[in-house]
C-alpha cells in the first residue's frame, strides 16, 4: 500500500504548485496509485469540509491565497522606506495578509493611499506573504497637458498643441523634468488653478521630437478629439464603487468559466464556459455559457461616469496605450472579470444542437469567478498538444469542450454563410523606448474565432430577447452594398477574369463565391480589399435593419459594455426588460437613443480615424530608415494626382504621384478607375502589382511618397520623347476616343448580358 501524505503535506504541495492543484496532480506527486486514491479522494473532503481547501471542478485552491493580479492600496513607508500595502479585495477568513511593494527602476513614485493594480508572488517571509510588482497605478485624476516645452530663464513654459486648449501652462525650474527646448512633453497640472497668471504644470513625460514614433498617438488623440482625461466628477464616482457581492443574483461562481484574451489586454469583459448537453432529448448537443461584464451596476444613468461614457462612446485603441471610455478603476478594476476574484456579470445560457443551431437560451444576472485569464496563443497551443502548466489542468473541463461547441458552430456557421473576407491585420510591435521594432500581420488562430462565434452568437441572443420583450434596445445595423459600389466591384472581378453572380437578390453567399473564385491567385487581395470597400460602414440605430456581412436578421452588441457605450444600452435594456432591478433603461434614456446611436456612430468613426493615422505615421517612421530602399506590392487605389501601392512587407499605403511617372499627360476615368499616359498609352490600374522605391517618408503626416520602377514585371515606358504640341495634341485625341469607344463596348456588351 502507498503511503497516504499527511494533511500537512498536502496543503504544503498546492501552496507550492498553485497551477498543479487537481487530483491526478496531487497523486503524481505522492506516487498515488489504483484503489489508494480513494484514500486521497477521502482526505482532501476532510480538508474541504474543514475549510482549508476549496474545490473548484476538479482542482483544489486555498481560500486564503490572493489571486495573482490584485488590487492594492499601497501604505506609508516604514522606518526602512520599505513600501507595504493592504489588498483591497481580501475574501479569506483568516487575517488580511500582507504584501510588500518590490518597486522596479522604471516605475512611478508610489505615495500613502494610492491604488495599485499589481502581480503577485507567494512568499513566506516573517513579515508579509507576498511581494508585489507594479502593474500600473490606477485612481489619480490630475489635468494632462501635451505640447512644446519652450525653455526660460526660469523654468520654462508648454505651448499646448491643441488649438482650442486653454493658455501656455508655466512650468518652474524644478519641474521642467529634464526637458529641452523645443521638446513634446505631457505634463499635469501642479497646484490649484488661479484667477492671476498663467497655471502651473509638472512634466511628467519627455515626448522628444514631435515627429518622433512615441509622440504619435498622443498627437492623434489631440487631433481627433477623442477625450483623455476624465472629469474630476467621474472618478471620484469611480473611486467610491465598492466590490458587489452575490445579493440577489444567481451564483455561477463555481461554474469553471475562463477569459480568453489578447497577451496584451488590459481588461477582460467575457468569459466563457461549454459542456456536454446532458439532456437525452438533444444527442451531441452543447450547452454555451458566455458572462459578460455587468458594467451597468456601476455606471447608471444620469451619472457623471454614464455622461462621460456616453461622450466617449467607446475605447480607443493604439499601439501604445488604451483610451477607456471608463475609468481604470473600473474598466481595470471592478468591472474586469479578472481570475480569481468575484465579479457581477450578465449571461447568457445557450443549448446548442449537434449541428451547432442554437435550440433556446436564458440570461441571468449573476455573480461569477474566473478560474484562469488565458490568451489566445496558449489556449491555441493547449489544443495543438503543448499545454503549459496553466492549461494543462483545463483540457478536459474547460477547453476541449469549448472547441467542441465551436465544431458545431462552425457547421452552422458554414450553412448561414456571413462574409468571409481574408484580409491580415497589422501587428506594431514597439520598444521600450517607442521606436517601432517590427510591423507583423497578426495570426488568425482557432482560438480568435472560437471566442468570434461565441459573442456573434451572445448578441444575437440579446437582440432576439429584446424584440421578444418589445424593449428599445440599439441594432448593430450592417445594410448591404450600394448598387454602384456593387456594379464598380463587378467591373472588378471581370477585369480580373471572375464573375460575380447578377440578376439576383444578393446575399453574403454571392460574394464568397467570388473570394472562392479568387482564392490562391495573385487577383486574391485585390478582389478581398475590393469586396470590402463595396461595403457600407456598420452603424448604430434603434430601428433593427438587419447585418448584411454576419448575414443575420437580429443582432446588437452585447458582450463589450467596458468598451462600447452601445452594448452597455442594450445590457440596462436587459436588465428592465427582465426586472433586476432599478439600474435598467431609463424612459429619458429611451427618448434620446437616436441621438445616442447617431452620436456613438461617429464616435466610432472618429476611433477608426485616429487609429489609423496612429497606424501611418508609426509605419512612416518604420520606413524612414528605408527610403531608397525598393519594395513589392499591388495598386490599391487611383486618383486623378496618382496612383496609391500598399506594400506587401508592412502593409503600408503609399502614393505614387502623377507627376514622376514621366512628362507626358495622364488621363484619370474614374468610373474605370483608371490612369492612361497619353504618349504611351500606359494603363495604371487597381491590382496591378508594381516595384516600387521609398522616396519620401513623413513620419509626422504618415505619408509615403513612392517611385514606380515596374508594373506587372513589366520596366515602365518613360513617355521621355517630347512631341511637338500639335503631334501631341492628335494623340491624346487619339487615346480618348479610342477610350470612348472601348467605354461604349462594354456598355453594350452588359445590356446583351
């Protein structure tokens, strides 16, 4: 017989191995075997009902351990200068553990009482039991200020880059930070303001050249006026919330659900969980659960935090930083389904049938816990067969069957056929010090659209409540294309040798046959980037007009209320329609949501905008070291001053001006999209892959001006023999009526048709 571990033992192994607590690990390490687990099995119930473990599934977890990332408030130094602080959401029984603060060089001063979010190490120390690494510091409010810091005699002054900011900020000669003349620079606000003179500020970040790759977002989010600082109103509001506990809802805590998530992400707003439909009626079925963040406990209406969510509409995301539409305190904090810690959700139980068709679905407001914050890479290479110790005591539980359900979804997917377009997206990976380190295109992953269907399928479910309920809600509207924009794509496919169906109520399923047709020729990207710009943009709107591109009848935005002020709506409009309680949707707020919709739409916009100049001037600056160099890509756009190329390596768009492609004279169709030289008759078209040279790169603009050295693989024809007027004149009359004729062929040649 093996000899069975103490209870001392057993506790001192999970303390040891936290990522190792299931039962099979328990009796590996202790060489347990056969019929003797069931001694173990019996001794970890002891342990359980005494109430020095917790099961959660399948693993055992101390009640008295902090998660790994907690929230702190950080005490005043000790006598040593040693920096302590108290966890903020200690649940254990015990006495509140102790943590220590192991600041690193590059982290911000930390004073008495601020609120930290921080990683932590189990230690076992005299002192304190864990040891704290900043994560970031979260809950301060003072006014930020970006612009060119002009040097003084004594101190200096900020220009603010804003035009409709207020008045130069003075700074004194012990808060210039380090900063030189003619430098960017954020600073804060130092003091109170007052009615005489100019006001005060502190540099707390040198930006350097304006120009430069660490400055560039900041001036974007200036530029487009996106809001970065939060009213003081806001976040006191935001600092007063206090964690919530089960009340009246309905406790998923030991339900195993998981985020699933970026490497980078700084919150986390849905977790899922799948199994096996036990229901004998529904063989091979699954059953989905997806709990979203339930934002709308803490941001109600009429509040200062629910204004400025509104104003904001949403989050805005870039290379380098996140601007929230919610404070840290909750969008990093309360709000965050972060592991280990309880958090107030609303979710949503979907029975799905062996095929993956949805057969019903229930929302419940509830209290949940994740047990672990994964990222897409890892939960990907858990399933390809190379779990690390946070996935490997999930595989059976938790992430076999998620994909599992997707299988099925994936199936359903397939018959409903929503627009399947394969355009990469771009990945800026930064250094430390801002500069842009390499340009990727991102990895599509199982695991990426796995979490994909699972919210298409949530927000389907909010949408059909809500109509079912006779609720006001917000649609996430997608109308099909514009006969125009459908008739320019056509033209498209045909030039390229592909046909797009005609003649017939288009649906999604039309358009994939084209991308189908296109599928693994050098025609791909061109038809995918064409098919997309014959798109309408997605909007916001109370009245339900269906999403053309998921080909589906009912849909609203329901699983990201952190980031999104529309899926926060649709959430109060759950809550009232269900009666939880009275933080639903408010009958004001019900007579305004044109407005809303109309307002967070082009906020939305306004994102996309600043993102991407953000994108264009990181990539100019990437390529400012490379100009000279020569580069591949395809024709991507024509206008009547030139010809735009994106480049293959990076994805970066740059204009090939019409005034190097030689002296003669190019003629723009726009309805063909088309330039054609007049002496050559060289014909420059969306498509068509070119070598082209970097000679010009703006960093602060994001623009890129280009070289066209060939076409096709083709050395360009330099119209470089200059003809007489009149020579010149007959053949530009030449090229046009031959341009005429050709026009009214193809006219003639789509009436036969």
């Amino acid at each position: 017989m093996t000899r069975i571990p103490s209870k001392q033992e057993v506790l001192d192994w999970i303390s040891a191995h936290p990522t190792q607590n299931s039962k099979r690990d328990i009796a590996r390490a202790f060489g347990i075997k056969g019929s003797d687990r069931i001694d173990l099995k019996r001794l970890l119930k002891e342990l359980e009902a005494e109430g020095h473990l917790e099961k959660r599934r399948k693993t055992y977890r101390d009640p008295e351990r902090l998660p790994p990332v907690s929230i702190l408030q950080v005490k005043a130094p000790d006598a040593d200068g040693d920096l302590f602080a108290r966890p903020l959401e200690w649940h254990g029984e015990g006495v509140e553990p102790v943590v220590l603060v192991m600041p690193r060089a590059s982290d911000p001063a930390l004073g008495e009482g601020d609120r930290i979010l921080a990683r932590l190490t189990f230690v076992q120390e005299s002192d304190h039991s864990y040891e704290a690494r900043l994560i970031r510091r979260i809950g301060t409010n003072p006014k930020r200020i970006l612009g060119v810091f002009r040097k003084g005699s004594e101190g200096g002054r900020i220009v603010p880059i804003e035009k409709s900011a207020s008045p130069e900020w003075t700074v004194a000669e012990g808060a210039i930070g380090g900063a030189r003349d003619g430098e960017l620079v954020e600073a804060e606000q130092a003091g109170p303001k007052t009615r005489l003179g100019l006001p005060k500020a502190r540099i707390i970040n040198r930006l350097g050249d304006p120009s430069a790759p660490k400055a560039v977002s900041l001036i974007a989010i200036h530029q487009h006026g996106i809001p970065d600082s939060f009213p003081d109103a806001a976040i006191d509001e935001a600092d007063k919330a206090k964690p919530m506990g089960l009340g009246g809802r309905k406790d998923l805590r030991d339900m195993p659900l998981v985020t699933i998530d970026p490497s980078d992400a700084r919150d986390h707003d849905d977790a899922c969980f799948a199994q096996a439909d036990d229901d004998p009626n529904n063989p091979g079925g699954h059953v989905v659960w997806v709990a979203i963040a339930d934002v709308a406990a803490y941001v109600q209406n009429g509040t200062a935090l629910d204004r400025e969510a509104r104003t904001r509409g949403n989050s805005s995301y870039f290379p380098d930083r996140v601007v929230p539409m919610l404070p840290d305190r909750l969008s990093g904090d309360l709000c965050s389904l972060h592991e280990g810690v309880p958090r107030p959700c609303v979710a949503v139980r979907m029975q799905l049938d062996s095929e993956g068709h949805k057969i019903s679905h229930e929302f419940v407001r509830g209290l949940m816990k994740s047990v672990a914050s994964l990222h897409y890479a890892e939960v990907q290479d858990a399933m390809d067969g190379a779990a690390n110790e946070r996935t490997e005591p999930l595989m059976d539980d938790v992430i076999r069957p998620l994909y599992a359900a997707y299988d099925a979804l994936k199936a359903a997917r397939a018959k409903r056929q929503p627009l399947e377009l394969d355009l990469p997206e771009r990945r800026i990976v930064l250094d430390d010090d801002g500069q842009v380190q390499s340009v990727n295109f991102r990895d599509r992953l199982d695991a990426h659209r796995l979490i994909e269907e699972f919210m298409i399928l949530a927000n389907v479910c909010a949408a059909e409540t809500l109509i079912a309920k006779r609720s006001p809600l917000l649609f996430r509207v997608h109308e099909e294309p514009a006969p125009e924009k459908l008739e320019a794509l056509r033209e498209t496919a045909q030039s390229a040798g592909l046909t797009l169906a005609k003649g017939q109520v288009l649906q999604t399923r039309h358009l994939n046959a084209l991308l189908n047709q296109a599928a693994g020729t050098d025609e791909a990207e061109l038809i995918n980037i064409s098919t997309l710009r014959s798109m309408t943009q997605a909007y916001y709107s109370p009245e339900n007009f269906g999403h053309f591109g998921l080909a589906l009848q009912r849909y609203a935005h329901f699983t990201s209320p952190i980031r999104r002020y529309a899926d926060l709506i649709v959430h109060r409009a759950l809550i009232s329609s269900h009666g939880w309680g009275d933080d639903g949707l408010a009958p004001d707020e019900i007579d305004r949501l044109e407005d809303t919709a109309t307002h967070i739409s082009e906020t939305e916009r306004r994102s996309m905008m600043a993102e991407r100049d953000t994108t264009d001037r990181y990539l100019a600056a990437y390529l400012s070291e490379r100009v000279g160099n020569e580069f591949t890509g395809r024709i991507s756009g024509i206008a009547r001053f030139g010809a735009f190329v994106k480049l293959d390596e990076t994805g970066a768009d740059g204009l090939v001006p019409v005034r190097t492609l030689g002296r003669e004279f190019f003629h723009f169709d726009a309805e063909s999209g088309t330039l054609m030289g007049s002496d050559t008759g060289l014909l420059i078209s969306i498509g068509q892959r070119v070598t082209v040279r970097i000679t010009q790169a703006t960093p602060v603009t994001g623009g890129l001006e280009l070289e066209l050295l060939t076409l096709d693989g083709q050395a360009l024809p330099r119209g470089g023999v200059r003809r007489s007027p009149a020579g010149q004149t007959a053949r530009r009359k030449s090229v046009k009526a031959k341009r005429k004729k050709d026009k009214i062929a193809r006219k003639v040649e789509r009436k036969r048709r």
